[in-house]
C-alpha cells in the first residue's frame, strides 16, 4: 500500500460561511476571483472554500469579510480538497462535516444578530429587540384555523 502524499502541501483551507440578507456566496466567489492570484477557490452552497498559502488565504478572507462583517464567517478546513481520506467522491454521499455545517448555519444567525445590537448599542441607537422562544410557538388550534381557511 502506498503511503499517503498530500496534494497540496503548504497550504491552508479555509471555510467562509455567508448568511447575509445582502451578499451571496456568488458574489463572493466573484470578489475572491478578482482578489486572488494563486488560491484555488470553490463555491459552496454556504459559501466558498479557499485553499492556498496562508498570507494569500488571509488577505483574501480579509478583503471578503469587509464585504459585511456581521454576517461572514471563517473557519479552518483540516483536510485539503479532493483528499482521498474525507473526499465524498471516495466515501459516497455528503462528507460528514457537511451536516455540521447545516448546523451552524442556524447558529450563525444568532450569532450575526448580536454582532449588529452591539454594532447598534455602540452608535446609540435602539438595539433590535430578542426573539422571544414563546413568540415562536404556534397554538395547535390556531394552525387548524389556518388551515381550514386555506381548503376552498
């Protein structure tokens, strides 16, 4: 059996999850390209992935999250793309992390809303109140309402 040899070595991978109102992960792709000379860069469904020396990997990730910082989030990849021991084309289906990365995309949510109250907070101005969990709840005599309005 062969040894393993890294495909990329030297290199960093770098996750950057967009949940913005206001930029696409094609719109970052587009910056990243226009940024980038060297860096090898994938849209993703939550947004890109960046593989390439790090100076080069930190300015781009630099340039893209001044794009709208409360909503753009970074986070190292541990194994390099197509890298047989985690590559979906060798394991069959999604790579495992992926479903963890569904996940966070609710967190980050939370998380992009209290950067804007303290972004708010610090200028004056009104927070934006929280979401109360029991103002999420849905009576299940008010759902059958609704749903008898909507049978014709």
């Amino acid at each position: 059996m062969n040894p393993y040899q890294p495909s990329y070595q030297g290199t960093v991978t770098k996750y950057v999850f967009v949940e913005s109102p206001h930029t696409t992960p094609d719109d970052l792709a587009s910056l990243a390209y226009e940024i980038s000379d060297r860096a090898m860069i994938k849209e993703t469904c939550f947004g890109l992935q960046i593989t390439g020396n790090e100076d080069d990997v930190e300015h781009i990730i630099s340039q893209i999250r001044a794009r709208d910082p409360a909503h753009i989030f970074v986070k190292d990849r541990g194994f390099p793309p197509g890298d047989p021991r985690r590559c979906r084309a060798n394991l069959g289906g999604a790579r495992p992390g992926y479903f963890g990365h569904e996940f966070e995309m609710g967190v980050v949510r939370k998380i992009s809303k209290g950067i804007l109250n303290l972004a708010t907070r610090d200028q004056g101005k009104k927070a934006i109140p929280p979401v109360s969990r029991s103002n999420l709840k849905l009576d299940a005599a008010e759902l059958a309402r609704m749903m008898e309005k909507e049978v014709p």
